[in-house]
C-alpha cells in the first residue's frame, strides 16, 4: 500500500522508493503546509543533480545547502535552519545506520524499538516520532508488534489526525478539520 499524498505524483513516487526522502520530508512537516513538506525531497532533489543520498548530503558545503534550500520558491519558511536540520539528520543516519535510512525501521524488532529509532533521529521529537511510526505502519505497511501502540493515537484505525491518514483530498480536509478543532481547544483552554 503506497503512500498516496494529494501532491505530484513524482513527488509520491520518490516517497514511496527513498527512505531518505521520507524522512526529509517528515522533518519538513513543520510551520508549512504539509503538501509543501512531502513535495521538498523531490524539489531538493533536483536542485541537487541526483538521487538523495544522507552521506552526499551529509558532507554538502552546509552554506551551499543553505542556497538550495533559498531558492525561489524556498524548499521551506525557514530554509537556513531546514537546511541545517536536513543536514544534521543525514549526519546522524551516516553515523548510526551507514547512510542507509531504511536501516532506521527495516528490522525494529518491536514498536516501542521502532519509536525509540525514530525519536533519537535529530528533529523527531515525541510527537512527530508517533506520527512517522503510523506514517510507516499505515502506508508503507512497516508493522512490528506493537507499532500501534507506539505511535499512540495516531497509530488508531480510522483516525484522522496526521499525514498517516491521508490517502487523498478528502482524507487531507478531515485532518486539516481535525487540527483546526485542536487549535481551537488548545486556545480556549
């Protein structure tokens, strides 16, 4: 079951055959519209001439990346320290996982093993560790024991409350709502 986000379908495709473009655009999902973040990988991919590779973007001239991170339009709403972020994830994933992102969840013996990999990456905090967790469970059908259960509420069935529960524009409006109420409870409360 491939990911299927309402944006290019170029863009899909390299979400669903690069790990690593996965990751970049989870970390993107910040502050800018999530139709912006999962696009990006495809965009800096191609204003870096080749395939995304952590250990190329890893060694990058960090101010050069910073460049291709600005240019019209920029890949996020805070492209000098996206471009660090990026660049601090493909750092860590060189370093504990040889370059190879799908390293990350491909043999995470347990949910709770699999939240832990994901949260210790460099800008996966608690929540957007859970929501990657679902994001792999429910998309990409990575699925150890437990993995509901380690993405919390976001792993339930039927939700619609991240991008793990997007499958088209409808599904997107039902988490844009889901959000909004959040927002909205949060401000009141």
């Amino acid at each position: 079951m491939p990911i299927s986000l309402p944006i290019d379908a170029g863009a899909n495709a390299l979400l669903n055959r690069s790990p690593l473009a996965l990751l970049i655009a989870m970390l993107l999902d910040q502050q800018i519209p999530l139709e912006r973040a999962f696009a990006a990988p495809a965009e800096l991919e191609r204003r870096l001439g080749s395939d995304l590779d952590a250990e190329a973007i890893a060694d990058y001239d960090p101010e050069t990346l910073i460049k291709l991170f600005g240019e019209k339009p920029a890949l996020h709403r805070f492209p000098k320290s996206m471009a660090a972020r990026v660049q601090s994830l493909c750092r860590a994933l060189v370093e504990r996982y040889d370059g190879d992102a799908e390293a990350v969840w491909r043999d995470a013996a347990s949910g709770r093993e699999l939240y832990r990999r994901v949260a210790e990456l460099p800008g996966f905090g608690d929540q957007k560790a859970k929501i990657f967790v679902a994001l792999l469970g429910k998309g990409l059908g990575v699925r150890p024991a437990g993995w509901r259960e380690a993405a919390g509420a976001y792993g339930e069935e039927g939700s619609h409350r991240s991008v793990a529960d997007i499958v088209d524009d409808e599904s997107l409006g039902l988490v844009r709502a889901y959000k909004q109420q959040m927002k909205a409870a949060a401000k009141a409360g």
